[in-house]
C-alpha cells in the first residue's frame, strides 16, 4: 500500500493506457513498476460513444478486452502492493458495469491465486431523489441545456452522477486494494492517491489530466501508457514506451482535450488554473511542469448524466457509383426525400410528425455538411437512411418503402433508369431502441460522497 502522508515525498502514477480494454504493451507496465509508482489508474469509460451505453447499461468493449488487461494490472497492482483505481467501468458508469468489472476481476484473481479487497463504488441515482432535489433548487443546468424539468428525469432510463476524487480516497483508506467505480471525472482516478498522501492540488490535478489519456500527451499517442511523479513544487511525466517521448508542446497540448478553456478544468471540488504553468523538458523524453494551481469552489457540485428511449431506428446503406447521380447527389437528396415522404403518407398515412428521417450522403459532406466546402463531384457516394419511429414495425415499414427508391430512383431529366447497390440483404437492419443524452447538469451536495455507495469485498463475504 502507499506510504503514510507524512512519509509522502513524491508520488508516482502509473497509467497503462487511456481506457481498460484499450490494449497495451505488458512491458510498458513492467518499466512503469521499476520507476516505484504508488498507485495504478486507469480510466475505463466515456460518453465519447454516445447515449446507447448509458441507456442500455452496457459496455462498448468485449469481456475478453478487460479480462486481459485486467490481468496484468491486477498481477502488477499485487506484485507492488499498490491500489489499482479503475473509474468509469463498463463504459458509462452504470451500477451494472461496476458489477460486470468486478465479475471479470473476481475471476481473474481466482485463476491467479490473488486475494485483493475490492471496493465496488456504485454512482446510479433515482429519479426520485433528483426530483427533490430540483424542488430545493440544488440542480442547475450546464450550456446548452435549460432548467431542467421533472418529468426529463422520470424519462431517463439511467441516471449516474460523476464523482470526483473523494469517494476513491475514502475507499483505499477503508482497506481497499482494487477499486472499481461508477462514473467518474477521468482525472479523478488519478488524483486520488496523490491528494490523499498529501500532495498538492494544483500539480495533481494538472497531472491527472496530462496522463488521462495515456500515451496521448506523447509524440506516439499509440504508444499505451505515461508515468507522472508529483511532489510538492510540480510533476514530471513521461512515457512508459522508450521510443517515445514527451515534450513541452506535447503535454501542455492535452489541456486542449475535451476542456472549454485550454486554462481552466472544472473538477466536482473546484476549478485547475494552468495560465501561469510552465513546462521544461528535463531530456529528451521527460518534461517537468510547475505553477498549476486549484481552486477550490464555494459549493461542491456532481455532474448528472441521463439518456433515454427517443424511439426505434431502422437503418438502408446503398452505394452510388452512377457519374450523372453523383455529380447531382444533393438535388437526388432531396428528390429521394420528397417522394419518400409522399409515398410515406399514401401507404402507411403517417405524417412527418410520426417518424424522422436522416439521408446521409457519404462521401459527399457527411460529417462536417456546409461547413466543408465542395471540393467537385465525388466519384461514389455512400446513402445511410436513418429512420426512426416510435415503434421498430414502423420504422422498418418507412425503411421498406424506401427501398426501390434507394435501388433505383433517377433524376426527372434522366431517360435511363439507373442501378445502386444496397450494402447487406435484406437492406434494412433493426437497430432496436435509439437513446438520447437529456441531462448536462450539476446538484449541489453538502458532502463529496453522499450521492455515491461504496461496498468492500470483506462485507459481501460476510453477507
């Protein structure tokens, strides 16, 4: 276990990589160990991926993904008589990926003949006790968002609080060796640790934030993992693989990741300031960073996420190669659009007000749309119809209709009849329920831990 505060002169993080099941060079992790660390971090999920996983409760990645990291850092964790600190588990943070973590690592340690004291932090909050809490007028939005309604909260299928440094603290010094929680802010499980040996704010949580990512604050982003050492004055950070390097430019560039303010981040606690840090590379691999600062907020705040059923997708992918459609692919766009929408009407009676559609044009400004500008005619475009309704049988039944046309619909001027080709048979494909984010907004709370339950191995196997 980690030193004493008062024995605390420097601590030392070892971050594997930016998500569990990400992958990493086991020998990355084998020099990380030599360099003395005092606790392993790893992040183990985000929002990046969209609302299904918070809406559904599961994991974007594979069973065998985080058993085979959790392997290794279990193995390493044990060997060094560290904590490993894993936030975010099984992706979004649900009570059910906690408990899906702990299964894997539960098996892990039992092939592996470890016996570790797990700490399960549990983050799910009921919409009941959210509700009296807007009542008091504890909850306020976060941009874009508006006040929040009752009834967004009732709608959600999970709701999960972002927790920040503190209930982990807590954990390690009720005895725990492993810990696993629910959502988390991703510097938060590196924060822990050096906050609660006693180092000071502003270096760890600017530090926190550098090795989130892993290798990403590197000039190898795939090279896996970083080693930051905190002391009293600063940090210094490096990577784990020795053919890459850390440098000025690179490390002080994470500020811009995922951050509002390249000089500000906001952490349940209060805010990090890095307008007066300054980065010094010691070498040609390490780079040492001094004045962070933290402020602390007059009100503690936990961040809500929530996402529910918005309704039912069914999915068409068809791919034109025909030069007069493409050279024309936008004014085929809205062709499609019109006459499916006609043809909607007149077999099913459904108004626009009954499903959405989204025509999606790869190949031809998809992703960014008037802001790329137009480069000339692509030679193939990639049609992604997007329907969604209230119920899987109409969203399909609108997918149906417009099948003949994503086949073969021509331009009016066109005395051909031209051929497209769908991606799968049949060419539509049920995606089942669709979710939404509904709520970017903070509650404010009394104490760091309230919202959060924590359960110890020990007391599950005395149950």
């Amino acid at each position: 276990m980690p030193p004493s505060t008062d024995a605390a002169r420097r601590v030392g993080i070892l971050v594997p990589s930016g998500m569990l099941g990400a992958g990493f060079d086991p020998a990355t992790v084998e020099r990380g160990l030599t360099l003395n660390p005092d606790v392993i971090a790893v992040d183990g999920g985000s929002t990046d991926s969209g609302p299904h996983y918070l809406g559904t409760g599961t994991a974007k990645t594979t069973a065998a993904a985080i058993s085979r990291d959790l392997r290794i850092l279990l193995k390493a964790a044990a060997s060094a008589d560290i904590p490993l600190v894993i936030g975010s588990c099984g992706t979004s943070g649900t009570d059910s990926g906690v408990d899906w973590v702990a299964g894997i690592a539960e098996t892990v340690m039992a092939e592996e003949g470890l016996n570790l004291e797990v700490a399960r932090i549990y983050c799910e909050q009921e919409a009941g006790f959210l509700k009296e809490q807007l009542d008091a007028g504890r909850i306020h939005p976060l941009p874009p968002l508006g006040p929040l309604a009752a009834e967004t909260l009732e709608s959600c299928t999970h709701i999960v609080g972002m927790m920040g440094h503190e209930p982990f603290v807590e954990a390690i010094e009720a005895g725990a060796q492993v810990v696993l929680a629910g959502r988390a802010t991703d510097t938060a499980v590196a924060a822990a640790v050096p906050l609660m040996l006693g180092m000071p704010a502003g270096p760890t949580w600017h530090a926190a934030k550098v090795v989130e990512c892993g290798g990403q604050c590197t000039t190898n982003p795939r090279s896996g993992g970083v080693f930051a050492t905190i002391d009293q004055t600063g940090y210094t950070v490096e990577p784990l693989d020795p053919a890459s390097a850390c440098t000025p430019i690179s490390v002080a560039a994470h500020m811009l990741y995922e951050t509002v303010n390249p000089y500000q981040m906001r952490e349940p606690a209060g805010t990090l300031d890095v307008s007066e840090a300054v980065y010094t590379a010691l070498d040609e691999r390490r780079v040492r960073v001094e004045g962070s600062r933290f402020e602390l907020a007059e009100q503690h705040t936990i961040k809500l996420e929530g996402a529910r059923i918005t309704g039912y997708e069914t999915v068409s992918f068809a791919g034109i190669r025909d030069p007069y459609i493409t050279a024309n692919i936008d004014r085929w766009a809205l062709l499609l659009r019109e006459i499916l929408t006609g043809r909607i009407a007149q077999t099913l009676g459904l108004t626009e007000d009954d499903y959405a559609l989204d025509v999606r044009l790869y190949g031809h400004n998809a992703i960014l749309e008037d802001i790329d500008p137009d480069s000339g005619p692509p030679r193939e475009v990639g049609v992604m119809l997007i329907v969604n309704a209230p119920s899987q049988t109409t969203a399909t039944a609108v997918a149906k209709i417009a099948n003949p046309l994503m086949l073969h619909l021509p331009l009016p001027e066109m005395d051909y009849l031209p051929s497209f080709a769908f991606a799968t048979s049949p060419a539509e494909t049920e995606r089942g329920a669709a979710y939404e984010f509904v709520l970017n907004h903070v509650v404010e709370v009394d104490s760091a831990t309230s919202m959060f339950r924590t359960h110890h191995s020990q007391e599950v196997s005395r149950a």
